[in-house]
C-alpha cells in the first residue's frame, strides 16, 4: 500500500521534529529535509504537502535561510509556520517588518471560519507564539485569516496556491486545538490516507537495513542496557540475525552492579552475540584534569569510538557501527538534518563522533522520541522491564559529576543514584516520571556528624516529567519521600554530608546538568 508523506523543511526551528512527530501521531509517514534540498529531490520524494518550519533569522538579513521557490509550483499544499509564513510573504511581494513588541509565550488568536485550517476550531483560543518579526503587508491574492492582540496578520491563505500561513506554533502542546489545525491541513487540505505506524516503521526500518548492509557484511552495535539501545539491537538483529555482534562497554560510568545486570538480561532474552569490553581504566584516565562538559563528552565520544573499532578488530571485520541515538539527541548537538538549527549540547554518540572514523554509522532510531521507541520495542516483544527503563544518558555518570570525573566520585554518585531510583520505585512513581536520579556537585559544605565537623560532597536530586525529553517540568515530590531519600544518602553513602533537591524546569535549564 502506497503511503502518502509530508516533507518538511528545516529553516531551523527547535520544534521541527514535533512538527514531524505531530503528523506521524495521526498515521501519515513525514520526513525532515534541509531547507536548501534541491527541488529535484523534492519533487522525487512526491509529497502530499510541505510544512516550512520556523527558525531564528530574520527574512530581511543577508544569508537568511531560504528554499527553492519551484516548490509552490508543485501544486501540493504548503503550510507555512512562524519564519515560513515570513518567507512566504517575502516570495510572493509582502511585507515583514521587525516587530513593535515581540510576541513569545501564549497569547489570544482571533481564527477566520473562512480557512479550512480552522475547521471546527473554536474562533478564539490560546497559542504558542515565539516572534520578534511579522507579516505586515500580505502578498497580492492573500487573505488574512486570523490576528493576535499584537500581531495583526498572525496567519493568512491563498487557497488559488494552496498555501497557509501561521505566525504561531501548532505543533507546541501549548496552543489549543493546535493538533486539529495540523489534522486539518493533513486530510481536509493534502487528503492524506492515514496509513502509517510504528508497524510501518519497523518494516520500512528493516527494509532499508537490510538494503544497506547487504548480504554478507557485518555490524557491532553499542548496547548499554538502556531502552534505546536495546531497541535498536533487537531491531538489526531481526533485520541481520547473527551478523550484528554487541558490545557493551563497561566504562566505569555506569550504575551500580549495571554491566552484570545488561549482559545476564540480553544473553537469556535475546539469543545475541555479546561482548563485554572492561574500559573504566581508559575512560577515566581519558578524562582525567577535564571539567568542560563539552570536553567530557567529545572525549567519551572519541574513546568510545576508539573501544569499538578495537573489538571490532578483535572479533572479525566488521563494515557498520550501530548506535541507540534518539533525535533529542541530535536535535540538541546539531542541525539535524544540515539546516541551521541551534546547537545546545554534543551528545557522546552525536556530537563526540570523530571526522574520521573506520565503521559506518547505523541509527535506525535517529528521528524518533523516547516514546516512539518503547512502541517500537513493545511490538518487537522486548520486556516491559527493560522498555519501561527511565532514559540514561550516553556519556553516564560523567554527565552528572559536574567537574572532575574519578573513580572515587563515580563511586560515591553510583551509591547515591540507586538509593534514589529504589525509593522512587518503592513509592511506585517510577514509571510516572520521565527521569529521576543523582548528581554529584563540584563543591562541600559543612556539616556535623556524630559530635564531629566535616566537610563533605553535596549529591542534588532531580526528577523530571516529559513526553518527549524536548521540554520538561520538576516533578513535585512529596516531601517525606525526599527526606527519607536525604537520610538515607547522608547516613549510607561515605563523603555526602548535604542533600539538595533541583526545582528547575525545561527550558531554560536542560534536564541533565552538563
């Protein structure tokens, strides 16, 4: 069955990937290009419609993003957000101008009935906007179809050209009705046929594994334990059988008693060829004097990179190298797709890649969220267990030891972290959080113990809730669970004298400390 897509092109937006996954939410398949694709390949991929994402440039400046303007000439639909709208407008012979007040947050929007984007959407509703420029004269042939209390042309139409516009964010939980507005576009506009799920995923996955390893070449793939990694092993696996060898590499940053508990659980789970490389002695000499997060994580990057091309040696010829990497991950260490979107961090499997490297990359899960993939693994028949693990992060422990990393500071946060995760267990919330664990902090305090002065380590706690790792809130634990969990550290974890709980949400602070 043929299945109708949505392209979307990347103008830099943070939000493009919601974008996407806001339309594979309603079963049609969508993909991410760069906003200077050639029209070529646009035109090959046959689109049922374009999304122009948003971005932060102004249309105005010297080297602005732009795409192909032959792309209106397709005769597909084309929804155009925040900066596309801006873009649009300039194309067509509009006006933007810089904003008198800018516009960011949520905010009132007045809908036009006569836009088939509004269909049963009620004419006044709270969006999402995130603009300091705005349309101020349409095109010839546009008609505005809806204002905010500071925007007066906050989106309109050209229903000749098929296009829409949209100075707000649909595609944020935080506008109303901002699904139906993305529903509309994709049926009652582009008259997709909602025929994609993770179903689809797996096959097509499959599929375009198998095509580029071929018959006889051979894969390793980094297997940490975590739900993501294990995804995509049970996944190539089901794609190559015994040509995909494992490698879990014991670097000295895992949790407490975590390589034992990885290898035990895949050797009777999943019948795949596992290996396990003790590093913790070069990883940490690695990382010895360093305190640069960015540093930490290049370096665990490039040792990690280093371990498995060695077994690699060790157990045969091997073409491809796989990895778990999610697109949070890469939407936060580069552009995802070679547009110019923002980099927050480098993530040990994005960023810390080295430009040469002796394997072939293979991400089957690289434009997909966290919980796109446990969907993933329940249909592959992975343990609830393993999918319902709390996110880990590439790097480890070395991402929550702000400063210097040291086996004696690994130690202290790994007894720390399992004291945190079995009480949140216990209190029977760990599967109501997105993320809940330890950080060992670059300074001590004071504090007495036993009659005695000391002068100790302070461990933070952080406990998030999310739906997809791109925005995240503190979660509001109960206060006797945080006292028990601050007893218990202090009183059993030697070198912590003073227990702090992290009230910060996502954005502006990340949900992981470095």
């Amino acid at each position: 069955m043929k299945t109708d897509s949505i392209l979307i092109l990347d103008f830099g937006s943070q939000y493009n990937q919601l974008i996407a996954r806001r339309i594979r939410e309603k079963g049609v398949h969508s993909l991410i290009k760069p906003c200077q694709v050639s029209f070529e390949e646009i035109k090959g991929l046959n689109p049922k419609g374009i999304v122009l994402s948003g971005g932060p440039s102004s249309v105005y400046d010297k080297n602005s993003p732009v795409c192909d303007k032959a792309i209106f000439n397709l005769g597909v639909p084309v929804l155009a957000i925040c900066y596309g709208m801006q873009l649009v407008t300039q194309f067509f012979g509009g006006t933007v101008e810089s904003g008198i007040k800018s516009e960011y947050g949520k905010t009132f929007f007045e809908a036009d009935s006569v836009s088939p984007l509004f269909k049963d959407i009620p004419s006044r509703m709270k969006v999402w906007m995130s603009h300091g420029d705005q349309v101020v004269k349409m095109p010839p042939g546009f008609i505005k179809t809806g204002s905010s209390d500071n925007t007066s042309i906050a989106a309109f139409m050209n229903l000749e050209k098929h296009l829409f516009g949209l100075q707000f964010h649909p595609e944020v939980t935080h506008t109303d009705h901002g699904t139906q507005m993305i529903e509309n576009f994709l049926f009652e506009i582009c008259r997709c046929t909602p025929n994609w799920s993770m179903d689809s995923f797996i096959s097509e996955t499959i599929t375009h594994i198998q095509n580029t390893v071929g018959e006889k070449d051979r894969v390793i793939c980094g297997l940490s334990g975590g739900v993501d990694s294990t995804v995509a092993s049970v996944l190539i696996h089901r794609a190559i059988g015994d040509r995909l060898t494992c490698v879990l590499v014991d670097n000295g940053l895992l949790r407490k008693n975590e390589a034992n508990k990885i290898s035990g659980m895949i050797r009777s789970n999943f019948g795949i060829t596992l290996l396990v490389a003790n590093a913790e002695e070069k990883f940490l000499s690695g990382l010895t004097g360093i305190t640069d997060p960015e540093i930490k994580r290049k370096t665990i990057g490039r040792i990690f990179i280093d371990v498995f091309e060695d077994q690699a040696k060790k157990a045969g010829h091997f073409r491809y190298l796989a990895q778990g990497t999610l697109y949070p991950d890469v939407i936060e260490s580069v552009s995802a797709k070679g547009g110019p979107t923002a980099t927050i961090k480098s993530h040990h499997n994005v960023g810390g890649l080295p430009e040469k490297m002796n394997l072939a990359l293979i991400e089957p899960l690289r434009e997909l969220f966290k919980d796109e993939v446990r969907k993933v693994g329940r249909i592959l028949g992975i343990p609830e267990d393993i999918i319902g693990r709390q996110p880990f992060p590439g790097p480890g422990l070395a991402v929550r030891i702000l400063g210097e990393v040291t086996k004696e500071r690994c130690d202290i946060l790994r007894e720390a972290d399992s004291i945190v995760v079995e009480e949140i267990k216990k209190a029977g919330l760990y599967k109501k959080i997105w993320q809940s664990f330890a950080i060992l902090l670059p300074l001590k305090t004071v504090g007495v113990m036993g009659d005695s002065r000391t002068y100790e380590n302070v461990v933070a706690i952080r406990a998030v809730e999310s739906s997809d790792g791109m925005t995240a809130d503190w979660v509001r634990l109960p206060y006797d669970l945080l006292g028990h969990v601050s007893n218990r550290i202090i009183n059993e974890v030697d070198g912590v004298n003073r227990v702090v709980f992290d009230v910060s949400s996502k954005p502006p602070a990340t949900i992981e400390w470095e």
